[in-house]
C-alpha cells in the first residue's frame, strides 16, 4: 500500500469511506412495504486544494400493491419516495439538488 507521504492520493471525487444500508418492513394484512435508505460518503479529494465535504442522504418509502383483478391478486403498485429527506446539499458539489418527491405507478399482468 501507498501512503501519502510516498506520494499516493485518492482518485478525482472517490471517498475512502461509503456507506449504503437499506431496511425494509412489509406489513403483511395490507402487503404495503414500507422502506428506508442511507447513502454516506466520506470527504472528496477534487484536486490538489480542494475537498469536497462529506455528507449522509436519508430517502423513505411506501410501496402499496393495488388490486383490479376479481381474484384479488394485485395488478399494480403504487410507490411514494421521500428522497434526501435531510437536504443533504452543497451548492458546488451536490450530490442532489435537495429534497425530492417521487411517485410512481406500475402494473402488471
């Protein structure tokens, strides 16, 4: 291994630190999933005098299958995303534009 003394550095933008967890709970009476994500990166090198800071994204969910079919079984789901709940922004270096909503609608056969 290099060190930084011997001359090494971190690629342009690549922490030496990332996390990425998710946890999920479906409740079983309704099948409505619901869902939770952490995103963390530590600081970034972007060139020799500049550091991009760290930071930690948090999103949450719903997930809740819909059912058109006269046997029940579901013929679509509809999700809800809260994403970076905690407006995880830096103005020059992102990783988001802020807090974000997402709905989506999918069916299926």
């Amino acid at each position: 291994f290099c060190s930084t003394a011997e001359g090494a550095r971190s690629l342009p933008l690549r922490p030496a630190h990332a996390l990425d967890a998710s946890l999920r709970y479906r409740l079983r009476a309704t099948g409505t999933t619901l869902f939770g994500r952490v995103d963390a990166l530590s600081d970034r090198q972007v060139d020799a005098t500049t550091t991009a800071p760290a930071y930690a994204e948090l999103s949450f969910g719903v997930r809740q299958p819909i059912s058109f079919k006269k046997d029940g079984s579901s013929g679509s789901e509809l999700t809800v995303t809260l994403l970076d709940v905690n407006d995880a922004y830096d103005a020059t270096f992102g990783p988001k534009p802020g807090r974000a909503v997402t709905v989506s609608l999918r069916v299926f056969d």
